[in-house]
C-alpha cells in the first residue's frame, strides 16, 4: 500500500492538537493513553463503514478428507467414556502434522469418523488436540466415546476454516471451477445444527458460511489459540480446492513506536487523529462535556461525508462499439449495468 504512518507520529500529530511537545517514545503514561486513544479512533472509523480502500483479496487450500488408500487401512481405538483415541495407519503411510492439527495461516478443525463403528458409524467427533508419531495419532475429543470400539475403520475430515485476524468480514467467495453460495450464519450456531450429518457427502464446495469465532484444532492441551472468524464448508472437501476471497481488512493495533497504519488515505488519518484528539481533550484537559460531544459530532459527521465521497460516483456502463459504428462482438447494445467509479467526486 501507498499510504504508511508510523504510530510514533501519530501520537506527536495528537499532541500538537493539544499544544504539547512531540516524544520520542512512549515511556509516560499519557504517551500510551494517547496510543490507545489513536487505536480506539481507527477501529471506530475503519470499522463503521466499507471503505475502498480497506478492501483486499486472498485465497485459501482446502483441505481434503483423510481416508485409508488402496491397499491400506487406518484405524481407531477407544474406550467408552474416555474423550480419547488412537488411531493407526498400516501399509506403509505414516501421519504428518497436517492430517491432525493446521499451523500458520492454514488452520482448521479436525473431525473423525469411526465408520467401522456399529452403532455410530456417521458421527463425528471433534478434535480438540493430538499428536502424530509415525503411523499412530493420539487425539483428545470434545465429547466422550460412546461405547469402546478396537481397531474399526475410521477417517478423518475438515469443513471447519480459521480465517487470519486481519479478516473483519468476508464479502464474497469464488471458486474456479463451480459457483459457491456465499451465506452469512448466525455467530451462536454450531457445526452440527448448520449441516448436520455433513460427513454423508463429499465433493465440490457448493455453500460458504461464515460467522461466530471458533477455535482450531491444536497439538497440546496446554496450547490456548485465540478465537477466530470461522469459514465453513459444505459438502466436505474431498479434493484440495482453492477458494478466491474478498473482505474487509483489520488494522492491527498499534504499540510501538515504529509500527505503521498502513494503506489509509491521508485524509482519513486525519480523521482519526481529530478523534483521538477529542478523547484526550476530555480526558486529560477538562475540555467541556458539551463542547467535546459538538466537536465528535462533527467529526463522525466529516467521516460520513468522507466515506461518500471515497465510495465514487454511479456511473452507466455500456457496450462500445467498433470505430465504423458496427456492433462489437455478439453482445447487446441496450446491455447496461449499474457500476461504481472509484474515487468519484
């Protein structure tokens, strides 16, 4: 992005609005009021609204369901009750740390089915943790067995998607190859009730939904992953499709001195700074109360007008034709679809 600003000059940009000095670090408390003031003004104004400018794109793997190949087997173990399991591979393949737990940007839930199982061969269970050592997994569930079985046949898969914190809300998904629905779901509603037996089929993904926070599958009990926006699928992959993402950028907070706000306009920034110095007015200068809430009014008021202005202007758009006035292409003249200019005034 263009557009940098380091946190250290925008706490000193706060400060002459206050008539005070510039620091060079952020030693005094007040320097770090000033910080939090600024951090709490960015996400209020990046946050109220879709700005252009803060929309950016992504892509993310799918990861396919684990299943013994020809001429292998693997299996499960466990006792009725006990929210653990061990499961083996024979015939050569060995588990990798993906098969259990993601790291970095790519994490997931893992889930397992004993489908060797008499009694409860379409129920998944989830994997809160597990470790791998060759061709044996060890995993803790989040839900007792319920009842022991030796050695069934079982397999693994994962419907159940992370998305990195700097996702504030996702506005569109493709895929390449098939068209998805895209389907914002309540943030209370769990895996089960938003597709219940989801394991009965695989294939291409066909449905996106998106809400709550979840956390994903780790390798040690003692690990404690922050929540995350959850991303989940429908069918459960079978194949490692790439799916295409648009959304809605979060800013990280900001703590040092030389960390930056990226990607913001100028005039935004500015802005921001306004409101952060409206916060530490109030706070730390007797300001008036009254005086304070007319000079934030018109501050998100002058966000308001911002926020139109940078989302352009409806333009027509329209087939053109060819220099000698002759249609170009098959396409229709009176084609026309509503669009926007970006940076219209």
């Amino acid at each position: 992005m263009g557009f940098s600003v380091t946190a250290l000059s925008l706490v000193n940009r706060v400060n002459r609005r206050r008539r005070m000095p510039d620091v060079t670090s952020f030693s005094a408390t007040e320097d770090l009021a000033t910080l939090d003031a600024l951090n709490t003004a960015t996400e209020e104004v990046l946050s109220s609204k879709r700005w252009e400018f803060d929309i950016r794109r992504a892509q993310m793997t799918l990861r396919p369901r684990l299943q013994a190949a020809t001429g292998e087997t693997m299996a499960v173990s466990a006792t009725k009750g006990e929210t653990t399991a061990t499961l083996t591979r024979s015939g050569g393949s060995v588990f990798v740390e993906a098969d259990i737990y993601g790291s970095g940007s790519d994490l997931y839930v893992t889930r397992f089915l004993a489908t060797g199982a008499s009694s409860f061969p379409n129920t998944a269970f989830r994997v809160l943790n597990g470790t791998r050592a060759g061709s044996l997994a060890a995993l803790t569930l989040a839900t007792p067995m319920p009842e022991t079985v030796a050695g069934v046949s079982a397999e693994l898969f994962y419907a159940e998607y992370m998305l990195p914190d700097t996702v504030r809300s996702v506005l569109r998904v493709t895929h390449q190859d098939d068209p998805v629905t895209l389907e914002q779901v309540d943030p209370t509603v769990e895996f089960e009730e938003l597709y219940p037996r989801p394991q009965i089929e695989y294939g291409t993904p066909q449905v996106i939904s998106i809400g709550g926070h979840d956390t994903h599958t780790i390798v040690s009990e003692g690990d404690s992953p922050d929540p995350a926006l959850r991303l989940m699928v429908w069918p459960v992959p079978d194949e490692a499709y790439v799916l295409d993402y648009t959304y809605h950028y979060r800013h990280a907070e900001l703590a040092a001195t030389t960390d930056t706000l990226q990607g913001v306009p100028p005039n935004v920034i500015d802005m921001i700074v306004d409101l952060a110095a409206i916060s530490m007015k109030a706070f730390y200068d007797d300001a008036d109360s009254s005086s304070i809430a007319r000079y934030r009014e018109m501050a998100m008021d002058s966000v308001e007008n911002m926020h139109q202005r940078h989302g352009g202007m409806f333009a027509e758009r329209k087939r053109i034709g060819n220099w000698d006035g002759s249609a170009r292409g098959q396409g229709s003249d009176s084609r026309v679809s509503r669009g926007r200019l970006i940076g219209g005034s």
